[in-house]
C-alpha cells in the first residue's frame, strides 16, 4: 500500500519497492495505485541508482526492477490475470478445461494494459541504457545522456534535493 507520507529519498524508496518486489505476482498486470510510492517517484529512484551504484549485480536487479514496474499501470483497477497463470502447462488442458479458464475472460482490458507496459518497457530500455552508459562500471563515462534523460534527472534532482 503506498505510504501516506511523501518521501523523496531514493534509498528509502528503492527499499520500499524492493520489499514490495518480494511478493511478485507474475502473470499479472496491477494497478499503480498498489505501489508503495508514485510509479514516477520509484523510476526516477532506480534510473539514478542505475547511474551511481558501483556495483554490477545492483545495477542488474535495479534494472529489473524497471521492468517490473511496467506491470503496474495506472486505471488497472482489480489486477488482471493472464489466463491460466498458475494452472501448470495450459497446452496440456483439454479443451473443455480450456474453455473453462478462458470464460468470462476480459482479453481487451489485458491487451490494452499488455500494450500499454510492453510500449514503457521499450521506451524505458532506452533511458536504462543511457544510465548504465554513464556508470563508470560500464566503461562508458564519456557519454552524454539524452536531453530528455537530463532533464529528467535534473528534475529529480529539483523535486527531490538530492545531491546526485
């Protein structure tokens, strides 16, 4: 459930997102709202980890930590579940067993928030790149971020007062 108070610090945000992480719904696309800070809050916190941490396997989970927040969108509502989430190998059903999971399926909703995450996810790899390519770790400090990636950060860094 998202904290009542705002807090900006990115450490604290990471954690709380990461905590959140440990009961994964996979298969699932939920509602922003169910995240422990604003979805835009807990990006702007792992781009700028991406770009500072000095440790690869960090850098790795808070890039998956990007591609898992795709899955909560805003307008979701009650969480939409792919059809057969957690029934084993769903092409080994019969196809009356397949005709009772698919029932009252509401396969609009899931592709349009499908559609919805998987265009962030892409737009998203962009941004994560340009990080990890002004991480000293990668070997690539010389490059520049986007404008767009610059001033997002710069924004953070405005909203937030930190000192990144």
């Amino acid at each position: 459930m998202r904290s009542t108070a705002p807090s900006y610090d990115i450490n604290s945000i990471i954690n709380d997102y990461g905590a959140f992480l440990e009961m994964p719904r996979p298969g699932y696309i939920q509602d922003a709202l169910a995240l422990p800070h604003p979805k835009q809050h807990i990006f702007m916190a792992l781009l700028v980890g991406i770009r500072t941490v000095k440790d690869v396997e960090i850098v790795k989970m808070l890039h998956s930590g990007i591609v898992m927040l795709s899955h909560y969108q805003d307008g979701v509502g009650d969480a939409i579940e792919l059809p057969g989430v957690g029934m084993g190998d769903v092409t080994k059903l019969s196809p009356d067993e397949l005709k009772s999971v698919m029932a009252g399926y509401d396969f609009e909703k899931w592709t349009h928030f499908s559609e919805l995450m998987q265009a962030e996810q892409a737009r998203n790899e962009g941004l994560v790149k340009e990080a990890k390519e002004a991480n000293p770790l990668f070997g690539r400090s010389d490059q520049s971020p986007s404008w767009f990636a610059s001033i997002a950060i710069a924004a953070w860094r405005i909203f937030s007062g930190a000192r990144i």
